[in-house]
C-alpha cells in the first residue's frame, strides 16, 4: 500500500504581520481622530459666520420693504425673513441684532 504524502503549500499571513498591520491602522487613527475634532469646530464657526451674512442680508431686505431696521431678529421671523431655528448657530450661539446688523452671542 503506498502512502500518498500531500504537500501543503499554503501562503498565509503570519501572526506577528497581522499584528504589524494592525498596529500600523491604530497609529494613524491616532493621529488623524485629533485633527478631524479640530476641523469640526473650525467648520461650525464657519458655518456661523456665514449664517450672520445671511441674516446680514434678509435685515437689508427687511429695510428695503419698511423703510427701518428691524428691533429685534424676531421681527425677521414674524415676516418670514427668516425661519424659527435660523436664529440660533449650530454652535448654539443665540443671534440678535445691535445696530442693525446680525451678532452671535
């Protein structure tokens, strides 16, 4: 009876490369999670900024039509300038309006 001899030639990934690769993932999550926490509250700010233009421009609007500046951001919202939630920042800075132009408080 003859044996038969099977020869494995199997390529595979070892242990300590899985754990290289591994580590490798872990280093650069470790350098990238910081920077994207940085740019979300760059990219709220900005998000403010332009929100105040937008207000900035709806109180011109606003002026044109009554011939005044309104008292106060409510006025915007009662004539429909602006809706309800548009008077707060996603950063949850609170917009009034001093001297006829929009600020984030």
């Amino acid at each position: 009876m003859k044996k038969q001899f099977k020869i494995f030639n199997k390529e595979a990934f070892t242990l300590i490369e899985m754990l290289l690769v591994l580590l490798i993932i872990s280093l650069l999550l470790i350098l990238i999670i910081p920077n994207i926490a940085k740019q979300s509250k760059h990219i709220q700010a900005t998000g403010c900024e332009a929100q105040l233009k937008m207000i900035d421009s709806q109180i011109e609007a606003y002026t044109l039509k009554f011939n005044k500046k309104p008292t106060s951001i409510d006025d915007l919202v009662t004539e429909g300038y602006i809706k309800e939630n548009q008077k707060q920042c996603k950063s949850g800075a609170m917009i009034t309006i001093s001297n006829g132009e929009a600020i984030a408080n």
